[in-house]
C-alpha cells in the first residue's frame, strides 16, 4: 500500500501528513450520503439495498463530532488494526478500519514457490492456526493431482487441526478476558495453549508454522507415547473449561460488558458474507465440517454451536463451547485412528525413504528433483474450503502444468469478518469498542497477507 503524503510549509515548521486514500474516514462534509450509510454498515449489498432500518443522521454538522485514530499500534486492536472513528461524545457513529500495515504478499509470493514449498508460506498467514492453513492449502493440491491420500494421514490431520482449534480459542479466550480487565484469565488460556504447542514440538519440531500437512499426507508419523499426550491434553483442558466458566460466565462486570453489546442479525451476518462463530452467534448453524464435510468430519460425532441474539456474549459462549467440542473430536481421533502409511506412497509427490538416498543413485536423484523443481501439477482450477477457528478458510490454485500455481488467492475469514466491525460499533460507546474487536477475533496476517 502506498501513502500518498502532502507537504504543508509554515515559516517556522515543516509539518507532513500522511494518508491512506480511499481507506480513511472523512469529515462529513466531504462525505456523499451512500458512503456514510456504507460507513455504518446500512448498505450491505452491492445493489444497494438497505438492511438497517434507519440511516445515518446526515444532517448532523461536523463541529458536533470528532474523529480519532485507534491503532494501529494500539495493543489491544490484536495487531497491525488501525480504526477510525467518529464520536459523538462517547457514542460511536461511524467506523472505518484502515489495514495494510502488515502486508507480506503471501499469495504473489507463493506463485514463485513450488508447491512442495507452499506449505511453508500458508501456514504464516494466520499464525494462530498455521496447521489449518497448512490442511487447505494441501487439500487443494492433492485435488489438482487427483491422488488419494492415507486413511492415517487423513485422521492425523483432523485431530492436528482440531487441537490447533483448541489452541486457537484459548488465545481467544486469554487476550479477551484480558481486554475486559481479567487478567487471571490471560494467565490461564495461555497455561493450557502451552500442552498443546508443547505436543506439536514434540510431532513436528515446531511450536507455530509446522509445516508439518504435507501434499499427499503429513511430514512424519505421530512419536511414541503421543496417544497418552493427546489424553493428558483432552483431560487437562476440557476440565479447565469449567474453571474458565466459574471466572467469567457468572461474573457480574463481564456479563454486563458481554450481554446485549454490539449484536448482528442472521440476516446482516449473511449479507456480509462473515463465517465462522460471528455468523453461528446469529443462530445460523453453518459450520463446514457438519455442511461440507471433509478430512473424516462425517465420520465423528459433535455439535455446532450456535447462539440467539448475536452478542458479544453468544459469540463468548460459542467458542468456550466449541473447546469441548473439540476435545470431543480428538478423543474419537484416539479411539478410530487407523493404522497404515502417513502418507501416500505415489513417488511423484512423495520424497524416497531417508534410509535409500545412501543406498540408490534413482533415489538421491529423485529426492533432490522433488525439493528442488517440486512436483509438476496438471492444468486446472480448484477451491477448496475448511472451517479455520475463524470461518470459511479457502484456498483458490490455478495450475498452468508446472511445478509452481500460475495463481492463489486465500478467502480469509479475518479479512471477511472484519467487514462486520463498522455495522457492530454503530451506535455503541467508545468502551466497547475493544471487547467488539475482539469477539471479531481478527488475525491481521490473514487479513493483509
């Protein structure tokens, strides 16, 4: 993103303002009336149409409100997340958030990296969820190739992604109990989040960015004694759950904060297009692993949460929730995970054992032209979706028959939400504003990526 800057001269000062175009708020004044009702979330559709049952006030004059900057330094806009917004005293009228600030070009960057490469550039994006990114990037691929991949494999990756979705909510959990003053809750969520990065250190050598979902299975097989990990983690957390309820649920200061605070409707949620527990918080039971099952989510059983008003206090309990659904998965994970491979035995995508590079020349020669050029995808266009702890996570591949995507584009559910934050302050005060950005739950290396 460029700034545009504009240089204004004072005999003894040289003063420089930056902007940021088309992203910033403006004064009213310089403001047409349909992008005022676009700036708090009125119109919702491209064609128009008006959702809200009333407009903006557009005869309010300038000189009654202010526009302040939040962010995008501010700790608790959870990153790089810079809003504008103007206030009528402490009310909220209209909302903008400005992004860009951690622009990396991870989709043009993994144009130019195989697709054995790939993994490594997804699964930075929402760093909270890496192994997610990884399972959709993978299934894309593996559809372009058309290759099958090991019951095993796919039963690892599903409890994998599942306990990154249980770490995931307890981060959620810590910096939200955190921004409403609990910090005992901080404490907590990331005391429980350490079993579970501790287990994926010990799977894959890594705490955050695995790489460890692999095109055509997993990296390497689960180590001995992960079965009785995985249970010490079920155990631990899903008891702790109720320790969260004691702290938070019943409080009276957080209900207070959370209940009737910055609700949507079904109807709003889905003009918008948000996913996720912001859209499940309206009561619409949309969650892809029960509507458009992958991996062997047909095969377990579990519920999707929903809730009623939309609230800040739906979208709390939808995802304290969804940890012990979680657990629930997983501990089926142990119970019906198959023998056999971790991943596919098809030598186009999968590397030689490590013991036969020493022994073959054919083995040496085809382990370097696989981490080297990559493997060679046939033509074609895929998506592939899953259900990320934040909503709809898919992933766009169009091969032109190399060994490099000709083009990829993610549908991040943070980037999409964050849609929803204008219409959710509207009309709310300025000391909601932190606890509305939370309950988003945005990851802004997802949203600007």
């Amino acid at each position: 993103m460029t700034d545009t800057f504009r240089t204004v001269e004072r005999p003894d000062t040289l003063t420089v303002e930056t902007s940021e175009g088309a992203q910033e708020l403006r004064q009213r004044e310089f403001t047409a009336n349909e992008e005022l009702n676009r700036e708090v979330g009125a119109v919702l559709r491209l064609d128009g149409r008006v959702l809200s049952s009333d407009s903006i006030d557009v005869e309010r004059q300038d000189d009654e409100t202010m526009i302040i900057n939040m962010g995008p330094s501010h700790p608790s806009t959870h990153g790089v997340l810079r809003l504008m917004l103007e206030l009528d005293g402490e009310v909220v009228l209209r909302t903008k958030s400005v992004i860009g600030y951690l622009h990396t070009g991870m989709e043009k960057t993994g144009e130019e990296l195989s697709y054995v490469q790939g993994g490594t550039n997804v699964t930075r994006m929402d760093y909270l969820s890496p192994v997610n990114n990884e399972i959709s990037y993978c299934l894309a691929v593996e559809k372009l190739l058309g290759i099958e991949v090991p019951e095993r494999a796919t039963w690892i990756r599903m409890m994998m992604g599942e306990l990154n979705r249980i770490s995931s909510h307890l981060v959620w959990m810590a910096t939200n109990g955190m921004d409403l003053g609990s910090t005992s809750m901080m404490i907590y969520g990331l005391r429980e989040r350490e079993l579970v990065l501790a287990f994926f250190e010990k799977v894959a050598g890594l705490r955050l960015n695995l790489n460890y979902v692999r095109p055509g299975g997993v990296a390497a097989d689960l180590p001995d004694g992960w079965h009785d990990d995985v249970q010490v983690i079920c155990d631990t957390i899903e008891a702790r759950t109720y320790e969260y309820d004691q702290l938070l649920t019943g409080q009276a200061i957080f209900r207070n904060r959370m209940e009737g605070v910055a609700p949507i409707t079904a109807e709003e949620a889905l003009a918008l297009g948000v996913t996720g527990p912001l859209l499940r918080s309206t009561g619409v039971p949309w969650d892809l692993r029960r509507t458009m099952p992958y991996l062997a989510y047909d095969q377990v059983d579990f519920d999707v949460i929903v809730g009623t008003y939309g609230d800040n206090f739906d979208r709390y309990s939808i995802r304290l929730n969804e940890i012990r659904e979680s657990v629930k998965i997983v501990r089926q994970c142990l119970d019906m995970m198959p023998r056999g491979d971790y991943r596919t035995q098809d030598s186009k995508v999968t590397p030689p054992p490590r013991a036969r590079i020493d022994e073959s020349m054919e083995a040496l020669i085809h382990h370097f032209k696989l981490f080297t050029e990559g493997f060679h995808v046939p033509i074609g266009e895929v998506y592939s979706a899953i259900e990320s702890p934040r909503g709809e996570l898919g992933c766009y591949i169009v091969s032109d028959g190399g060994p490099k995507p000709y083009r990829i584009h993610v549908r991040a559910p943070s980037f999409v939400n964050l849609q929803a934050v204008p219409l959710l302050m509207r009309g709310g005060l300025m000391s909601d504003t932190i606890t509305v950005i939370s309950t988003v739950d945005p990851v802004m290396g997802e949203v600007d990526r």
